[in-house]
C-alpha cells in the first residue's frame, strides 16, 4: 500500500523591496562602488594612475581634450527638470475630484446638451485646475532662480600640440575631461575628483562630503607619490580631491581622474532624480479624497433609486442623482488647496522662506520630528578660540600671548584657528605686539609635522647692548608638539617633563577634546645661539607652555528657537558627519538633551525594525554618511512622524528627497537645493519656527474647507433622502442644487484669508481621514433637524404641498440651505463661540455676506423663471431667523460635547 504524505504547504514568498528601498540601495551600491574604484587610485603611484588616464604631468593638448568631451559628455551631474508647461498644466487637472466632475458634465451633455448645469461645471473645473497649475508654474519659476553658479571655470594646463609647452588658463567647469591636470589654490572649487600629483599646505572644506567643519589636511607632495595604503573612505583619502569640495589654504596640482556622473558627488546626485516618494501631504489628501468619493458612491444611487421609485420619473431622478453626485463633491478642494498653499507661499517668502513645492507647505505644518545638521544651523559656521589653557587646564594670559605671536608673525597663509586666535587678540586687546619683537625665521607648517615654528628676536630695552635673544615659539597637534618638549612651565617656573607629568597634561587636552573642542599645543624654546636661519631639527628640547582650544560656536539664538520648536510640538534631532564629541558638546550648550551619541556605522549593523526603535529614543547620530541619514529618516517616517530634514550638502541631498519636507538654503550645493521642497534665505531655526506657523495656518484653513463641505453636503444629502421618501415632488431641481453649490464654493475662496486660533498652532497638524468622517457623520445631521424643520414649515405653513406649489418649496429650501451652509462657516472654522470668543477674517466675512445676499436675491432677480425660483413672502423670513438661530444654537452644544468626548475640532 503507497502511503501518501501530506503535502507541506508552500510558502509565502516575503514580499518584495519597494520601488523607493529599491531606489535607495541603488544609490548605496552606486556610491560604494565608486568609492571603492577611487579609494584605488589613491593607493596606486601617481606615475601609474597618469598612464591609467592616458595623460602626462604636462596636461591634454586641445584636441585630446576635444575628443574626450565627445566621449564623456559634459562635466556636469544629474540635475532634476521642472516639466514642461503643458505637462503642468494636465498635471494641475489631475485630481480625483475633477475626474468625477468631468465624467459628471459630460453624462449631463449627453442627456441634454443644452443643460446649463454643464456649463457650471465646466466653469469649476476650468477655474479650479487652472488656479492650481499657475500656482505652482510661478513658484517653480521662483525657485529656478535660486540655481546660481558660484564659480564656473577653473585654472587647467594644456598644450597646443605634443611638442608644446604647456599653458595653463581657465576653462568652463563642465568641459574638464578625464586626464586633464587642474591647478588649485585657495578658494577654488575643486571641478571633479582628482588624484593628487603635488601639493603644499593643502586644505580642503569637505562639509558638503562629509559634514566635517573643520578643513581636511592632504598630504604634502613634492614629487609624484607612491600611493597611500588603501581606505574605504575615498573622502579620507590625503592624495584625493573630490567634486563638491573647495580649498581652503595651500596649492596643489591634480589629474582628473573622474567627471559629472563617474564621480563621488555624481553618482550620489544620479540617483537622486525621478519620481519623489509619497509624503504625507500626498496620502493625507489621496485618503480624504477617496473617503469622499466612497461616500458619494453609496449615498448617489440611494438618492437616484427613492427618487426614481417614488416619483416614477427616471430620467428626472437620474439628473437629480447627478446633481447630488455635484453637490457631494468637494469640487473646489484643488482649488482651496492650492490658493492656501499660495498665500502661503507668498507670506512665507516675506519670512526669508522659498517654498519650491506647494505640498510641503503643509508637511511643514504637519511635522514632529525635525532632523538637521549641525554646522551654520546650532553653530555659527566658523571657528573661535574657546579657551587658554596651562599645563593644569586653567585660564593663562601667557598662553594667548605666545599663540598669538605664533599666528601673528607667520608669513604662510593663515588657516582658520591661526586666524581665530589673532581674531580674539583683536577683540579683547589682551595682547599688543610692539616693539619686543621682530620675525627672524619660520618653520612653515606641514601636514607631515602637524606644526609650524616662527623665530623671534626679543629686541633689547633702550639702552641695552648685547645680542639680541631669540625665541622659538612652536604650535600644532598636541601629540607631536608634546613628543618635542622636555620642560613644562608650571606656574612661571621651567620644570621637567617627567612621564608623570606627561600623563597629567595629555589628560588635560583629552579632556578638552571629549568635550568636543579641537586643541592644540603651544611650546617654546629660547635659543642659546642664535643665528640667521633655522630647520626642522631645531623643534626640540621644547617647553611646553599650554594649549588652545577651538570650537565652532552655538549661535546666539540657537537655544531659543529649539525651545521655540519643543514649545510648538517638534522634537529635533541631530544628524550629523562630523565628530561625535565635537556634536556632543554643541548639542548640550544649546540645551538638547544628547544622552546616548550613535555613529553612523552602528546603524549598518540594524535591520529596519531595530532602527527605527533606535531612532525613536536617539537625539544625536554622528559620522554618519549620506545612505546612513536617508536610512534614518526612513526608519522615523516608519515610526509614524512626519519628518522634516535640513541640510545643505551633497551627503544631504539623498535624505532631503525622503523625508516629508526636505528643507535646504539658498548658499547650499546645487543638488542639495534642488532636492529641497524648501529654501531658506537664512540657516535660522527661527526662519524655520516661522515657517512652521505659516504651514500650520495653511493646513487649518484647508482642513476648515473639507470638513465645512463634508459635514453640510453630508446633511443635505441626508436631508434630501428624507424630502425625496415623503414628498411627491423633487424637494430642490438639479440645477437648483448645481447654482447652491456654485455659490458657496465661492464663498469659501476666502478661506484660504482666514485666521487660526492660537491654541490650533500650537502642535503638529496631520491629516485623519477617520476623524474626517466621523466629523462629517456627526455634524452633517444638525443641518438636517433644520432642513426638515424648514420642510415642515413650508408644508404646513406655506400650504407647499403639491406639484403646482413645488416651486415656493424649492425656493424656500433653496434659502434655507445656502444660509445655513454659510452660517457653517463661523460655527466650524474655531473651536470657540463665533462672533464673541473669536471673529473671522474679513475676506471670510465679506464673502459669506455676499453668499448670503445672493441667496436672498434669486428667487427676487431676473434669473428666478429660468431657474425654477419664485418670490417668497414676507412672512417666511421671520420663520427663516428663527430657524437659524436655532440651528446655530444647537450647533454650538453639539461642538462643545464633540471636543469634550474627543479632543479635538479642526
């Protein structure tokens, strides 16, 4: 007998990698690849990687360099294109809203083409796509004229022909080629990535790399080099320089060894173009959206079906269905929207603010967790003297004073602390250099030595004869200057430096070091016998006198805005590439509270549910790369915030692109503003804090829009449902129903005018389409106690109670629901009393007035015949202030216990 063994069930295949993980690990293997292929040029000799290149130390001629353009194309990277006009512009009629409306218009065109309800909605739907895409055409223009080139040629050597000297002269950016040999000096642009074939005193800023603020030190060459041991870093490597950095001090000459997308900087840029990932924005709207139309697809053939079955007229009932189907349709939304986010851009840009994305007015509004860097946003983007310090860490004149002459005499170019010390001297006059001295000779620095050596000689006191004596004052790395000392000066006196003492200053400089300070050493030695020259050799037998510690300080207003920031619901985190002691330090004097620093490396070893545990209870991330801060904004959107990024560097841009507000400046890298959502004119915390408040008014007043037309069309519809089950005749015609609802959709453009209540600004606004409708099922009925009390009234009253007296009904209902739609305004846009505890703007003001005239004047005007209407009596309007006064009434008991039972209105 066979036995038959149960089949084991198949597995669930896991599903696959989305298109933005898919997105994101593209650009993590591109850059690693890169980084692996120049991180071997730097380990090759010089000699070897000119022959790779094809090129001499002498450069291109002209018409290599012609052909190598052909072949390589532009120097320039990825850069992402505004659409044309016209794609905007379908873009702009691309809504939901809209798609219902046409289809909508054109069922009424096919029924009866001469319908004037078709001309109304065409009129919404023209008016309300064609706001929409110049809003947005207008701010993409603004935001185009921010992309400005700061530098567009640099210095090459080429030669005319192979036999010919070479000459060097500047040439456009984008035509540098593979094999180029590009001069550097201070201030330049670097134009691609370069290997280094000589250099001196080379500093480059790799901020928008690496965000280190401090320069980078490449190594000295004086002949071709032999390579260095290979690093994984390419931007650590001391023979490389790469496209988006710039130089700070010293000269060099380079081959170009890469260009455009080959690159580091291009092949971050290259995958940084395309389709954005959705934001908050973008659901929240694609959410409420489809809530509206689910609503509107149940109740539209309900109304159709009562109708057509109690009044036996289906065609009838079919345009009356459509009608409703209009009146359901928040038609307008893309039109409010977009007038809220246009005044808001525009009021932001009053506040140094450029808004190149409408959608991420809102994300701003919507925001909680704000993520940035720390150079030039918590600090001041420069370097100062924090502090001078003895041997035992306590504050010494003596020390100012010899580093200062140290900065002061040397004849090099001055770098960043040089300057910081003769910069604090100025300032505080604590210093004056007379006549005590004159320069001798200098030991310029090296990045080999890691110090610098002038010769001075103290000048003799009138009257005095002899020799002059000179001294030697040394500055540089603690650890190189402290190798050269043998004495120490302790409280003025010289003292041996035993290896007790040795501990007991190194201890001194750690210590200013884990407080995130960069620290150097000041040494001195007095010459016993003087002469006119001096070496390398003479940097011995060293006093040590103490050290100089620099820092790139807080800014002034740094504390305030972040409090400003937790005040209004916004946790902010620290995401930075520079030092985790140096972040540490600027962190805790602005008041954040770091707790545990995580560096970028730790995270590598996190799956996705690990770190966005981690990054929920983590203030400060450091050394981390541009993969790592894009990885981290996604495992915080994961978690449910609304994440807003701010940075200016190209190891920012990845990370702008993900997180649901990308917020950069106008002196940011090309592609770092390009991948923004929004420009600051100043890095300002507090420019942001304002932001945020302009965002948040954006997004209350849009909200104020959906749920005043969800809740009043959802009670007209219900309204309508119970007029169209008892009442012989159609309780309003179609277009009736179409010129209502035209009316006060106009009305509401103002909205985008009004005022929020303080207490509304106060958190992070997101969008809830759950409250939505639960808001709208709850307060949609109010209005319908009234329109069925109106029904009653013209019933009984007005004896409006048969096919020939429907018309004095319509138009009664016609009043009384456009009034009432109006009044919903003042009722929902606060959550306080209307009128007395808080008033509208007065656009909002003037615009429902004029609704409520020309609701009162149709059923009076010439158009009344046409449409259906006839004039009132007198004696109906006492009956139509009493109704709603009383519906205001009970509007604002249902609003009290709405906000008690769940906390919250708008």
């Amino acid at each position: 007998m066979t036995m038959l063994t149960p089949r084991t069930p198949a597995k669930l295949a896991p599903p696959g990698p989305s298109r933005r993980e898919r997105k994101a690990a593209e650009l993590q293997a591109r850059t690693r690849l890169t980084g692996e292929r120049l991180a071997g040029i730097s380990a090759r000799p010089a000699v070897q990687v000119l022959q790779e290149v094809d090129t001499s130390p002498a450069g291109l001629t002209h018409a290599e360099a012609s052909l190598r353009l052909e072949r390589h194309g532009p120097n320039t990277v990825a850069h992402e294109r505004a659409p044309r006009w016209y794609l905007q512009l379908a873009k702009a009629y691309w809504n939901p809203f809209i798609a219902v409306l046409v289809f909508l218009a054109a069922v009424m065109y096919w029924q009866d083409p001469a319908d004037p309800g078709v001309v109304i909605l065409s009129v919404m739907v023209g008016i309300s796509g064609l706001l929409r895409f110049w809003q947005e055409f207008r701010s993409g223009r603004a935001a185009d004229a921010l992309k400005k080139l700061v530098t567009t040629t640099c210095a090459v050597q080429r030669r005319a022909g192979s036999g010919s000297a070479p000459t060097t002269f500047e040439v456009p950016m984008d035509q540098v080629v593979p094999g180029d040999v590009v001069k550097l000096a201070a201030g330049d642009l670097i134009p691609a990535d370069l290997r280094i074939v000589t250099a001196k005193d080379l500093g480059v800023s790799q901020a928008a790399l690496s965000g280190e603020s401090l320069p980078a030190a490449k190594a000295d060459t004086r002949t071709q080099d032999l390579g260095q041991q290979e690093t994984t870093d390419p931007v650590e490597a001391d023979n490389l320089v790469l496209m988006g950095t710039s130089v700070t001090s010293g000269t060099a000459t380079g081959v170009v060894v890469a260009t455009g997308a080959d690159t580091y900087f291009g092949s971050m840029a290259d995958s940084l173009v395309g389709e954005r990932p959705q934001t908050n924005f973008d659901t929240g709207v694609r959410k409420v959206s489809f809530l509206l139309i689910r609503f509107m697809l149940v109740m539209v053939p309900v109304v159709f079906m009562i109708n057509g079955f109690t009044k036996g007229d289906w065609d009838e009932a079919f345009l009356f269905g459509i009608a409703v189907a209009v009146g359901l349709t928040p038609e307008m939304l893309p039109m409010v929207v977009s007038a809220n986010l246009a005044r808001g851009a525009v009021a932001m840009s009053r506040r140094k603010v450029v808004v190149k994305r409408l959608g991420a007015i809102q994300n701003l509004g919507a925001m909680d967790v704000l993520c940035t860097d720390k150079t030039g946003t918590l600090t001041e983007d420069r370097i100062v003297l924090d502090r001078h310090l003895d041997v035992h860490g306590n504050e010494d004149g003596e020390v100012l004073e010899y580093g200062y002459l140290n900065a002061r005499f040397q004849t090099g170019l001055k770098n960043l602390m040089d300057q910081a010390v003769i910069d604090r001297v100025d300032e505080a006059e604590e210093v004056v250099v007379d006549a005590r001295f004159s320069m001798v000779d200098e030991i310029p620095f090296d990045f080999a030595r890691r110090r610098m050596s002038v010769v001075l000689a103290r000048n003799p006191l009138v009257g005095d004869v002899g020799q002059r004596e000179h001294i030697m004052i040394t500055k540089g790395a603690v650890e190189e200057v402290l190798d050269l000392c043998t004495h120490l000066t302790d409280r003025g006196e010289r003292v041996e430096l035993t290896e007790q003492l040795r501990w007991h200053v190194t201890r001194i400089a750690e210590d200013d070091n884990r407080q995130g300070l960069r620290v150097l050493a000041v040494a001195t030695r007095t010459i016993d016998t003087p002469r006119e020259t001096y070496t390398v050799a003479d940097e011995d037998g060293l006093t040590l006198v103490g050290f100089l510690a620099f820092l790139d300080p807080p800014k002034a207003d740094a504390a305030r805005a972040l409090t400003g920031l937790a005040d209004k619901g916004i946790t902010v985190k620290v995401v930075t590439g520079d030092n985790d002691l140096v972040a540490a330090r600027v962190c805790a004097d602005v008041g954040i509270d770091v707790g545990q620093v995580v560096l970028g490396p730790e995270t590598d070893a996190l799956d996705d549910t690990e770190l966005r545990a981690l990054a929920a209870r983590t203030t400060v991330f450091a050394k981390v790369n541009p993969v790592q801060k894009a990885r981290i904004v996604r495992a915080l959107q994961a978690g449910g915030h609304t994440v807003g990024f701010l940075g200016d560097g190209i190891n920012d841009a990845a990370a702008l692109r993900d997180a649901d507000v990308g917020i950069s400046v106008d002196t940011a890298v090309d592609i770092a503003r390009e991948s923004a959502d929004i420009i600051l004119l100043e890095k300002d915390l507090t420019v942001l804090e304002q932001g945020v408040v302009q965002g948040r008014t954006t997004f209350g007043n849009t909200i104020k829009y959906i749920k005043m037309t969800a809740s009043s069309n959802f009670g007209n519809v219900f309204s309508v449902l119970v007029a169209s089950a008892f009442i012989p005749f159609q309780p309003m015609l179609a277009i009736m129903l179409l010129v209502q609802n035209l009316v006060y959709d106009i009305s509401q453009l103002a909205t985008p005018w009004d005022r929020m209540d303080e207490e509304y600004l106060r958190r992070p606004r997101n969008w809830d389409a759950k409250g939505i409708g639960r808001f709208m099922v709850t307060i949609g009925p109010v209005s319908s106690i009234f329109d069925i009390s109106m029904f009653l009234i013209m019933w009984h009253v007005f004896a409006a109670n048969s096919e020939a007296s429907q018309s004095l009904f319509q138009s009664g209902w016609f009043i009384e629901g456009l009034l009432s739609q109006t009044l919903i305004v003042h009722m929902i846009r606060t959550r306080k009393i209307p009128f007395i505890q808080s008033r509208a703007s007065w656009p909002v003001m003037a615009m429902t007035v004029l609704a409520v005239l020309t609701g009162l004047w149709l059923p009076f005007s010439p158009l009344a015949p046409s449409l259906g209407f006839v004039a009132l009596p007198a004696s109906y309007f006492p009956w139509l202030i009493g109704v709603l006064l009383a519906y205001c009434t009970l509007t604002q008991l249902v609003k009290t216990w709405y906000i008690r039972r769940f906390d919250t209105w708008l």
